[in-house]
C-alpha cells in the first residue's frame, strides 16, 4: 500500500530570514512529511537581500532539518502549491496587524482551488513580534539585532550594510 506523503507549503518573502519564521518553519516541519519553503521575489518590498541571496540564507538555517527545503517560486502560490503536489499552505500569524490580509487571502485563494487549505501557526509568543521590516530597521541605525535573527543571518545583514545602500545587488532587477 502506498501512504501519500503530506506536503506542506511556506512562503515568504524572507528578507531576512527571523527567529519567528524558524520557529514556524520548525512548527510547521512537525504537522507535514515535507515542508517546501517558497521564497518570493516580490520586487514591490525593495529587497535587501537577492531572492539568490535569500535562498542561500535559508538552506544554511534549515541545515539541521530534513524534512524541509526551499525554492524560489514567482507564480501564483496556488500554482506553486500545485506544482509542489502540497495539501497545506502554512503562514504564520501575529496579533491582529496580519489577520485582515491572511484572511483575505486565504479566502481568495480557496476560491482558486478549494483542494489546498491554508493553516495559521502561531510563533512563540517571545518571537511574535518580530518582523522582517523592523530588523532590518533597527540594523540600518545601529541596534543589535541578535535576539530576532540567527546568528549566520546577523552577520549576513552587517554584511550587506557595512558594503552600502542595504539594498540587494539585484532588487532593482527583481
Ligand atoms: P510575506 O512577504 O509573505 O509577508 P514574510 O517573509 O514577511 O513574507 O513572512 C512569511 C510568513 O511568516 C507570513 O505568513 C508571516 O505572517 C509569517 N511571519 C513572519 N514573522 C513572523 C513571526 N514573528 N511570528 C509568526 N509569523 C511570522
């Protein structure tokens, strides 16, 4: 008899990777066979990171968990999932500021294919409020940002801003 596998999954935009996604990623990798990560190239959030970049930075995080892989993907996330022979879409949720656009979209993208369900984790509390936006934020003016990203990431983000405009290499051509 063949099981199916469970396929699950993530998208983002990644730009940086956080302790909040991690932990969602590590959720989500417990209620799935497979959890594919989708990294978007959502040219509208001008990028610090190249989708290139960013790809590099998850496979290096996820190193430790087998079950869980990245790609890019620049589709529709229902074609994506499609593709990926996915069941579940996860995403994650904080407080009420992604509630009304997670819920509309998860509504609209019922609408395009009812076979794939779209699941809301919740991160550690501790780590709820961390967001890409801001880390990247508080790194432009000097803050530490060490208790919101993994260690190999901090280093990346100095990286990025110790060699200039904190803007990827690419973003203009994403
Ligand atoms: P997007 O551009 O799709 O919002 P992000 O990279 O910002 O991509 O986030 C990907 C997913 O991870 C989204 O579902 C987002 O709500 C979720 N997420 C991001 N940070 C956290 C966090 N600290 N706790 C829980 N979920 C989070």
């Amino acid at each position: 008899m063949t099981v199916r596998q469970r396929i699950g999954v993530y998208p983002g935009t990644f730009d940086p990777l956080t302790l909040g996604h991690l932990d969602i990623i590590r959720r989500g990798a417990n209620l799935v066979d497979r959890l594919v990560i989708g990294v978007t190239t959502n040219p509208a959030k001008s990028p610090m990171f190249s989708v290139a970049e960013r790809l590099i930075m998850v496979e290096r995080e996820i190193a430790d968990l087998p079950s869980v892989s990245v790609v890019e993907f620049d589709s529709l996330l229902m074609d994506f999932a499609e593709r990926e022979g996915a069941s579940l879409i996860l995403r994650g949720l904080r407080a009420v500021a992604d509630f009304e656009y997670e819920y509309q979209m998860a509504g609209m993208n019922q609408q395009l294919n009812d076979r794939i369900e779209t699941v809301f984790l919740m991160a550690d509390v501790s780590l709820q409020p961390i967001a890409s936006r801001l880390v990247k934020e508080i790194a432009r003016y000097g803050g530490a940002i060490n208790k919101f990203v993994p260690p190999g990431v901090a280093a990346d983000v100095a990286r990025r801003l110790e060699a200039g405009s904190g803007a990827s290499s690419d973003a203009a051509g994403e």
